[in-house]
C-alpha cells in the first residue's frame, strides 16, 4: 500500500468534544522544557535509564561509542537535519543531545567494568576518607607561590 494520507488512522472529531472546529489565529508555540537546567537534568535522568535498559538487554559498548557516537550525533542534527538554520537554539539542543548520547554510552561502557558497576551506581568510593563520609572541602585554599 501505497504512503498516502488516506492509510494512516484519523481520530474522529467528535471524539474530542462536540462544537464547531477552528483555527487558531497565531503561532501555537509548545516549549518542552521549562529552562536549560530543566532540560539537562531529564535528558541526564533518560540518559542513565537508557543505559540501565540497553545493560538488562545485553548491550554492550565500548569506548570509540563514547567519543564517536556523541560526535555523529551532533553533526547529524546541525548539518544533515539542518539544526544549523535554527540558530543558537539549534546548536545548543544539538550540544545537549550529544551530551545525552555521550552520557549513555559512558554509563554502559563504565557498567561492563567491575569498578565501573560501583561508580555508575553511586557505591564508588575513592579513598577511606571518602568511607568514612569525608569528602574534601570546597572551600580549601590554594596557596599563591611567589
């Protein structure tokens, strides 16, 4: 069968309400994201449940998919989808989507590491002070040498 406008299903109109159906006048502009800070932290949260899933399935990554996939990922959007007519909004939804795509592979690639298992899953533990609950201050300062 033939890609026409005719094979693919129609809701009914009445389905969504009775009443006349119109247009709207101006430009219906529908934002995903409430800011940058929003976006990044569910494109993170879907990152680590992807890589959660392609794990249970058996997927396995190694690391040219970290730095090769993100890369291919981005030009794909900015020049083969024309990202790169939307202006900065484009580069940076191309930016975040290369930081999702690399986050993905790195928390797969780490997973099939013993190590690796412990830091995706927030067990690591780099030192005994870091047992103990110790982390370093970030207020420490840093001595000028003259």
């Amino acid at each position: 069968m033939a890609n026409s406008a005719d094979s693919y299903p129609r809701r009914s109109r009445g389905s969504l309400g009775s009443g006349p159906v119109g247009s709207l006048a101006g430009h219906l502009e529908h934002f995903s994201y409430r800011d940058l800070d929003d976006h990044l932290r569910r494109m993170q949260r879907y990152a680590a449940l992807m890589a959660e899933q392609m794990q249970r399935a058996g997927r396995r990554k190694g690391l040219s998919a970290v730095i090769i996939n993100p890369l291919w990922r981005f030009v794909r959007g900015m020049i083969f989808k024309g990202g790169c007519l939307d202006g900065w909004r484009g580069l940076a939804f191309h930016l975040i989507e290369a930081r999702y795509v690399r986050e993905k592979y790195l928390r797969l690639w780490l997973a099939s590491r013993a190590e690796g298992r412990a830091f995706v899953s927030g067990r690591f533990k780099t030192s005994a002070r870091a047992d103990a609950g110790e982390l370093p201050s970030r207020s420490t300062t840093v001595e000028k040498h003259s």
